[in-house]
C-alpha cells in the first residue's frame, strides 16, 4: 500500500527519469547511434506511460476506493500495459473527429500494433532472427526511424507539460475529485482492455 504522497513522487520521478531517457537519447542520435536512440526514446514514452497509471491510483486512493496493488505494480512493469497506457493518452490529446472518427481509427490502430512496437524495441537492443533473417538492430534501424520516436516522445512530453501537470503531482481536492474520476475511470478501463 502507498500514500499519496509515494505515488506523487513517483510519478514525479517517472516524469523526471523520461525527460533524462529522452535527453540521453539524443546524445546517441547526435553520435549516429540510430537503434538505441530509438530504444531510449521508447523507454521514455514508457516512463510517460506511467503517470497516467500513477494518477489513477491516486484518484482510487482519494475515494477510498479498493486497490489492486499487485495489479498496480504489474501496470507499472509491464511494457505492454504502459503501451496500452500511452496509446491513450495519444488519443485523449489527438483531434477529436466526430463525423468519421478518425481519432478512434487512429487509436484502435495502435492498441493493434502495441506488441509489434514492444517487438521494435527489442530488435533496437539485440542482435538475432527474425523474418527468415539474422540482423544486428545498427542493420535495421536508420535516422527517420529513431528521430521519428524521438520527435513523437518529445510531442508527448511537451503534452504532458502544457495539458496535464496536475497528473504529475498536483492535488486531488474533493473540488475536481469528480472530473478525475471520470478520467480515471476511462484510462483504467482502456488500460485493462
């Protein structure tokens, strides 16, 4: 069990460690390192992933509400559950479309490759086999790749900054217990499915 308190700094040290994976990522494009770049800006989005997992919790705890916290520790660990996570924050800030949904297509479209990105991720770290071919990931990643997660990770960063603060380490007053809930609610039911 963790107090508010705990998980404010840790999603403050989640924003803190993906502002630190981004720059380092940067370091290793600028140095021509294309597939760990690729890899340290993934990871990055991954620790963004998990401030809207962290603010959840929060708003269960402030409603008193039961929690999971096993289930919390494997949402937090889990890169496929910080993918689903992210996918939603991408669609929550995307261009809502209510004519021909696009900004659903969109999403849906990510939530289907999640495994395929979590599999980019590791052919960006380890050499091996895949597609009737033996690879080292510097043979398969090239600059557009990795500046286009860098450029992609850097878009949500600054979202989260300019749209989202309080998720980080705001107060949740009984004020806007309400509104958080709603949010709440949406992030975890997506983030389970």
């Amino acid at each position: 069990m963790h107090s508010d308190n705990e998980l404010r700094q840790l999603s403050e040290k989640a924003f803190q460690n993906a502002c630190e994976l981004l720059d380092e990522s940067l370091l290793l494009f600028n140095g021509k390192h294309f597939p760990r770049a690729y890899v340290l800006a993934h990871l990055a989005s991954e620790e963004l992933a998990k401030v809207p997992i962290i603010f959840g919790t929060r708003v269960q705890l402030k409603g008193k509400e039961k929690i999971d916290w096993r289930h919390f520790k494997k949402r937090l660990t889990g890169h496929q559950a910080k993918l689903r996570s992210i996918a939603l924050f991408d669609y929550m800030n995307d261009e809502v479309d209510l004519i021909r949904n696009t900004d659903v297509g969109r999403y849906e479209n990510q939530l289907e490759f999640i495994k395929k990105y979590d599999l980019l991720k590791n052919i960006g770290l380890y050499s091996g086999y895949y597609e009737n071919t033996v690879f080292k990931p510097s043979e398969q990643f090239d600059s557009e790749l990795a500046e286009s997660m860098i450029n992609l990770t850097k878009g949500r960063l600054e979202c989260l900054k300019t749209r989202w603060l309080d998720m980080i380490s705001g107060e949740i007053t009984e004020n806007g217990y309400k509104t958080h809930k709603v949010i709440s609610d949406i992030l975890n039911e997506a983030e389970d499915g």
